[in-house]
C-alpha cells in the first residue's frame, strides 16, 4: 500500500511559481506533488543538493591535489573534515524525501526508472573511468569487467542508491520506521574492517528517515519552527567543527545520531529561506546533480595526472585551478546532457525500442 493517501492530498502545482507559493504558506508541505521531476522544481532542495555536490567535488579535488601534487593548505582540509557529516548523508536524505511520492507508479515502471537513471549511468562511467585508469596507468589496473574488485570505484554512492531504492519498494508492506531502525542498528554490528558494508548500513538510515520525514512533513515542520530551528543550529555547526578540528567523522555509527539531527535543522531553515538570485548557480548544479557526480571524478582524476606529468607543484593554486575546471567541464555536460547522443550518457531513453503501430 502506499504511503500517500490520494484524498489527503490537494491537487498538483500548475507552475514553478504557484509551487513555492504553497511551500511558502504551509511551509513546505506537499513535497512529493510539488517535487515532480520532470517539469518543477523545489529551489531549496537543488539548493542542498548542488551545494553537497560541489562539497563532494572540492573534496575529492582535496584529495587528487595531495596526491598529484603535494600536501593542501590545512583550511582545505579543515573545510573538507567539517562537512563530512554532512556531505553524502544530505544527499541520501534528499533522495529519501522523493521515494515515497514515486512509489505511486507501478513496481515495473519504478524499477525500470532507477535503472535506466542510475543503474546505467553507473555501468556507463565506470567504464569511463577504468578506461581512463588503463590508459593513465595500465600497470595498476588490477581487475577486469567480470570481476567485483572492477566495480569498487567512486561510484559507489550511486550503487547505493539504487540499492535504497529497490529496497523501498518494501514500504508498500513495512513501515517505515523499520527499514529506518535495522540498518541503524546494523551499522554498529558490522566489523570496522568491512568499511564498505558499514557505509551502506550507515547512510541508509538517513535515506529513509527522509522518507519519513516526506511523509509527516507538515507535523516536522510545526514541530521544529524556523525559531527553534534557528537556535539549534549550534548542533550542525558543532559537529562541523568537532570533525574539522578534532577527528573526522567519516561514516561513524556514533555520529549518526548528530548527523540527523544536523541535517533536519539545516533542512528545516532552508526550506523556509527564500530563492535569492545569486545561489541559482548552486541550484542548477542540484537540478543535474547526476550528471555532475558521475562525470567529476574521470576529469579531476585526468587533471591531477596532466598535473603530475608537467611538473605541477602549488599545491593551493592546482587545488582551485583542478576545482574550478572540473566544475566547468561537468557544467558542459549538464548543459548538453539533455540532448542526444549525449544523454546516452547518463540517462536511458524511456523507450529502448519504437511502439508497435497498430493498424485498424
């Protein structure tokens, strides 16, 4: 059964406008009618994600510079630590807050959207990327296409994902507060040693708590005011500048719980936070989110190796310069990613094959 109940509902937002309209006046209920895909938009959710996006991008440009190059000013490192707890479970749990409003479409249908929108980008780029890795370093390719190790890249949050989102089809039948409360607890069960299995456990549970979160929308937003939100905002930054100062939370089942809590106060304030203009670049970012993830990492990695080969060594200006044209290059593609042949690139069409003509 699904978890919306049509005659609770009102009716679908004809415009952009109508749609921030009512997130204005209620705010922000409604998020599955007014978060369709396809032709409007909620600002504040790109917001978050294009900024966690572009986080995730100067992260990993952190970590190319000091490997190709040489060691990063230490208020790089200081930024990257003081958003770890929030980077990718802020993508999980907006991820989490479109599932349920999807599920309304019939399971085959459902399935065949997250495989022709992450299943295939994933197969896509990560021969991409191993392409790239044999060409750059052919003797440190290890594995082959039909082994596991091959698929161990960093498209490992997509992976993700798609498995979270498969694994949601059972909220027709669970609550939610199930598929919530197992991987919670799982995550402390699971051996240190087995980092990749821990993670998956650790960011489920914000996924679904975003869907929980979809689902009592209008009672969050009333319990949690944008006053009371406010003065809260003590705990995200606290926890920012534990992990930048003190230790790193990278994915530690202790740092879940202020993690959520972080991240509901963040979402709260940002949802009731107007558009203003000069962010639209960080919202479009969110809009293509995908297109910037999976095609981030091959150029990076690309510009560290240029980087290396010339002899490269300010670690502070190849950091921005390996920053600032990776965005610009994943920019490109999200311009024209739209449009065919490109699109292939990361989106199956709807259609593999033409419909059948049927004849009177």
């Amino acid at each position: 059964m699904s978890e919306h109940t049509d005659s609770a509902s009102s009716p679908a937002p004809a415009t952009r406008a109508e749609a921030r309209r009512r997130a204005d006046r209620s705010g922000g209920a409604d998020i599955s009618r007014a978060l369709d895909r396809h032709d409007r938009r909620i600002g504040w959710m790109d917001l978050l994600r294009g900024l966690s996006i572009l986080l995730v991008i100067l992260h990993h440009s952190t970590q190319i510079t000091a490997y190709h190059i040489g060691e990063v000013p230490g208020f790089f490192e200081f930024v990257s630590n003081f958003f770890a707890p929030f980077r990718m479970p802020m993508l999980m749990f907006l991820s989490g807050l479109l599932v349920a409003g999807s599920l309304h479409v019939p399971a085959g249908k459902y399935v065949w959207g997250k495989v022709r929108r992450i299943l295939w980008p994933i197969f896509v780029w990560t021969l991409v990327y191993a392409a790239m890795e044999f060409v750059a370093e052919p003797s440190q390719v290890k594995f082959m296409p039909w082994e596991l190790g091959f698929w161990n890249t960093y498209l490992w949050f997509m992976q993700f994902v798609f498995a979270y989102y498969i694994i949601a089809l059972l909220m027709k039948w669970l609550p939610i507060w199930v598929l919530f409360a197992v991987p919670f607890v799982l995550m402390f069960v699971i051996p240190a040693d087995l980092e990749l299995l821990r993670r998956f456990f650790y960011l489920m549970p914000f996924f679904f708590l975003g869907a929980f979160i979809e689902k009592h929308w209008d009672e969050y937003a009333k319990r949690l005011s944008v006053p009371l939100a406010a003065g809260l905002a003590i705990i995200p930054i606290g926890v920012g500048l534990y992990s930048g100062l003190i230790d790193p939370l990278w994915y530690e089942p202790l740092s879940a719980v202020p993690a959520m809590l972080g991240i509901m106060i963040l979402v709260r304030l940002t949802a009731a936070a107007p558009d203003v203009r000069w962010l639209a670049p960080a919202r479009f970012v969110g809009r293509y989110s995908l297109i910037y993830y999976v095609s981030h990492y091959p150029v990076f990695a690309a510009l560290g190796w240029l980087a290396l080969k010339v002899g490269f060594d300010n670690p502070t200006l190849g950091l921005l310069a390996i920053f600032l044209v990776t965005v610009a290059i994943s920019t490109g593609f999200a311009l024209l990613g739209r449009r065919m042949p490109v699109s292939l690139l990361f989106e199956l069409p709807r259609r593999l094959w033409p419909a059948k003509k049927t004849t009177a």
